[in-house]
C-alpha cells in the first residue's frame, strides 16, 4: 500500500501524540487521530468525478473504490442556501468516507472488517465494501433494530450481525476515525471550488465529527497556502449533544430547542421537504444567522407512484438501446408520457434489478450520471 510522496504523520487530537503508520485510533489514549499532511499541494484533477478529483491532498492508497460519491448541489429552500447530501449513492454523506475507507481495506486487503451498528455509515460502508470484504456489524439493541435495517444491511450478502455479548472490542472499526475524517472533509474542498460566498457552514451535529471534517478540510487548504474565510457552526438538538472533548474547540455550537425542531418540521413538511430532526436544527440556525450555507441530507416527498409496467420498461431499454449512453433527462424527453422524477425512480429500479448500468461523468465543476444498457 503506497500514500504520496510528501510526508505524513497521524496526529491525535487529544494527547497531541504523532504517529508515522496509519492508525485508526490512538494507541496511547483512544482518541480521533487525523492525518497531518507536509509540504503538501492542493490541486483539483477536474478529469475525475466527485471527491477523488482532489487526491493531491486525500490518503490516496494503491486501489481507489468510488461509487460516484461527492459533488454534491447546492440548492435554496425556503431562503436558504443548502448542500444536499442526499445525493450520495446512499443518500448521506457516509459515503465520502467509505470511499476512502473502502479504499483502504482493498489495498490492505482485509476479508473482514468489524464495526459497530450506527444507522447512515453502516449502510453505507455495507454497500462500498461489498465484494471486497465481509463485514460483521456488532448491535448494542437489537430491539432498535427494524425490518427496513436489515433488508437494507443484507442486500449484498456479506454481513454477519452479532451482539455485545461477543468479545469483538478489539479491531472494531468505528464511525471515528481519521479515514472518515479524510472523506468528510472533501465537503469543504466542494464549497471552496465553488467560490461559495457566505460567512458561516451551519453543521448538525451529535459528536461533532462532521463538523470537525469540515473545519479540518479548510486547515488543510490554508496549509496548503490557499485562504479562506469561514465560520464553522455546529447545531446540536438540546439534550442530544456528546461532543468530543478533543475537537470542541474548533467551532462553535449552537443549541436548538425541541419544539423549534418540531415547528421547523411541520412547517416544511408543509412545503414538501422532508428531513431528519438533526438537519433541521442546522437549516434553522442557518435561516436565522443569515449568509450562511446548511450541509444538510434532505429529501422532498414524492407525489403518488405511478405503476411502471413491462413495457414502460421496455421503452426505457429501446430509447438507451437507440440513442445510446442517456442521462435520466434525456430518457425522459423522449419518454414524456411518465414525470421527471419517475423516469428517476424506475432506471434506480432497473440498476437495483441489473436492466441498466450506470456511470458518473464530469461536466465542468458537475458529476452526471449515465445510464446504459448492460
């Protein structure tokens, strides 16, 4: 496995110990560490799609797994400006870091990787990794546990589930880590590609480690000796912070009450818009702060299916068949009849079934996805 040729040193945020190999957490204290980078350069390779595009300053290691994560759009809801995580290949933006991460683990080529149930990154780090490594998730409650986690966890037929019970504290690969770290960060890379001109990148936050990613990702341009100018503020829901102790000091946080969230939710679920309650604590700080940009995973409820028969399908296949490589828009303007976002909904079918393959492209400073026949 081979890194770049400057140097690199992991570094913990807690008792400021250096290390010269990758280590994913601590081996003194147990805390985050993070990839401190020297003499580096930040370029943008604009040939490749989503966040490799910036390896000269990622961990990039022998064999790159992307699943067209990254570049995500910036969009205005109800006033406020909002990068849109959802557009991820699992719809959070876990997916940076298991890119990075399911990167790692090929190069190194572990059969198994143990992590501990957390909701968005186990689904996703599910998902990279298939193919490439088993994995055996550990679950405190399996209680918490419902039909939809376990569909979605066993899809690709390389997960085992397991309890507290079994002795597994040892190699456990957790959300906290400095991989994660290196794949959240790239957020920040987008937002200063883009010359996104606001004061404050509003965070939700529980432990904080998005937040940190950001704020890290802009250290690293400056030391890169690029400048930029930004507030990190991290929104917590009151009674729901466990911000970490080593990265606290890095940006500001700011306290939502429950009836705002609730308010909040109701109101744009009103208008369509559909999100988790964390999120909204960070739209609402941001509508309140003002020029401020949201990174929120937020989604908009669809309108009433309509059925997708065989032969919609079929019309699908004869248009790509025809035409040839063809983005979602181009298959609907030859297949009026169905809505945008049908069209959509039935190629993300088609894919899941294996009728259509797939495969993200760049258009300037844009990642589009094509569709073809398989």
């Amino acid at each position: 496995m081979s890194f770049k040729t400057y140097d690199y040193t992991l570094f913990c945020t807690n008792c400021r110990r250096t290390y010269s190999n990758i280590v994913l957490s601590c081996p003194n204290c147990g805390s985050l560490t993070i990839f401190k980078y020297h003499n580096a350069r930040f370029e943008i390779n604009k040939r490749m799609s989503g966040i490799w595009r910036y390896k000269s300053l990622l961990p990039t290691i022998d064999k790159i797994v992307s699943k067209g994560e990254g570049l995500t759009p910036i969009n205005t809801i109800d006033s406020v400006l909002v990068k849109n995580e959802r557009y991820n290949p699992t719809g959070s933006y876990s997916d940076r870091a298991s890119s990075i991460i399911a990167s790692y683990i090929l190069s190194k080529k572990t059969g198994k990787v143990i992590t501990r149930f957390e909701e968005d990154f186990t689904y996703s780090l599910v998902y990279y990794l298939t193919g490439i490594s088993r994995v055996t998730v550990i679950v405190d409650d399996p209680l918490y546990l419902n039909y939809s986690d376990i569909s979605i966890l066993t899809r690709g037929g390389n997960v085992e589930l397991v309890s507290t019970s079994e002795d597994l504290s040892v190699g456990v690969l957790n959300y906290v880590n400095p991989l994660t770290v290196e794949g959240l960060k790239t957020i920040a890379f987008e937002l200063y590609e883009r010359r996104v001109k606001v004061e404050n990148i509003v965070v939700p936050a529980v432990r904080g480690l998005l937040a940190y990613s950001i704020w890290k990702g802009f250290r690293d341009l400056e030391e890169s000796g690029l400048s930029t100018s930004y507030n990190i503020v991290a929104t917590t829901i009151k009674g729901y912070s466990n911000i970490m102790p080593s990265i606290r000091e890095s940006f500001k946080v700011v306290e939502v009450s429950r009836d705002e969230v609730l308010a909040a939710l109701l109101e744009l679920g009103g208008k369509g818009v559909i999100t988790k309650p964390l999120s909204i604590s960070a739209f609402i700080i941001a509508k309140s702060l003002g020029n401020s940009i949201a990174i929120l995973t937020i989604g908009f409820r669809p309108p009433p299916r309509k059925h997708w028969s065989i032969g919609a399908r079929r019309e699908i296949i004869r248009i790509l068949e025809e035409y040839g490589e063809s983005t979602a828009y181009e298959v609907w303007k030859n297949l009026p009849v169905y809505t945008l976002r049908g069209v959509y909904r039935a190629l993300k079918a088609m894919e899941e079934k294996g009728e259509v393959c797939s495969e993200f492209k760049t258009r300037g400073n844009r990642k589009v996805k094509y569709y073809k026949v398989c």
